[in-house]
C-alpha cells in the first residue's frame, strides 16, 4: 500500500485546524503520513497541532520560526516519505475519500 504525505503550513488558523485535521485523520484511504508545519503561529494554532499529534501517530508536527507559506510547504515537501505528496490549506477541509480517488 503506498503511503501518501499530506502536508498542511499552519500559520495562525486555529479557528479552522480542527476542522481541516478532522477532514485528513479521517480519510477512508488510511496509509497516510500527517505533515503539520507550525509556521511561527501566535494563536495556539501550534499548540492545538502538538495535541492532535499526542492523539494520532501518523501526524508529526515541526514547529519554525515564521517564514511564510512556501517555506512552510518546503519544509513538509523536505520531510515527506510519502510515494505521493498532498497539500492542504489549514483554513480548508477535504472531502472523507478525496486521497483514495486521487489514487485511483
């Protein structure tokens, strides 16, 4: 089974995280490594990241000093083991089997 990175740059959206790592931890298409990049954030949005990854270990979390969202991305696309790489917004959220599509 191919593993799938999904990459998410966090940066101050803790009103819309929970939704958007909902819509990702809750995929149909399992195999998935969760790439949480804490861009520098200062509205708990970081914290909020390191508690999501105490509840699931396919998300890790890397926190950095604010460089903006492609560095943030970079940095995901740096660490990613995954066979196929996805990126999401963290103000967004994706449908429960869009992965397993993206697949077929």
């Amino acid at each position: 089974m191919e593993k799938v990175s999904v990459i998410v740059p966090v940066y101050n959206t803790r009103q819309y995280l929970g939704k958007c790592v909902e819509s990702i931890i809750h995929q149909t298409y399992r195999h998935l490594e969760i790439l949480l990049i804490d861009d520098g954030a200062t509205d708990g949005s970081g914290e909020l990241c390191d508690k999501y990854a105490e509840k699931d270990d396919r998300i890790r979390v890397v926190h950095q000093i604010n460089k903006g969202i492609s560095a943030a991305r970079n940095k995901g696309l740096n660490l990613a083991s995954g066979e196929y790489i996805s990126l999401v917004d963290s103000d967004d959220y994706i449908e429960e089997n869009i992965i397993k599509k993206m697949l077929e």
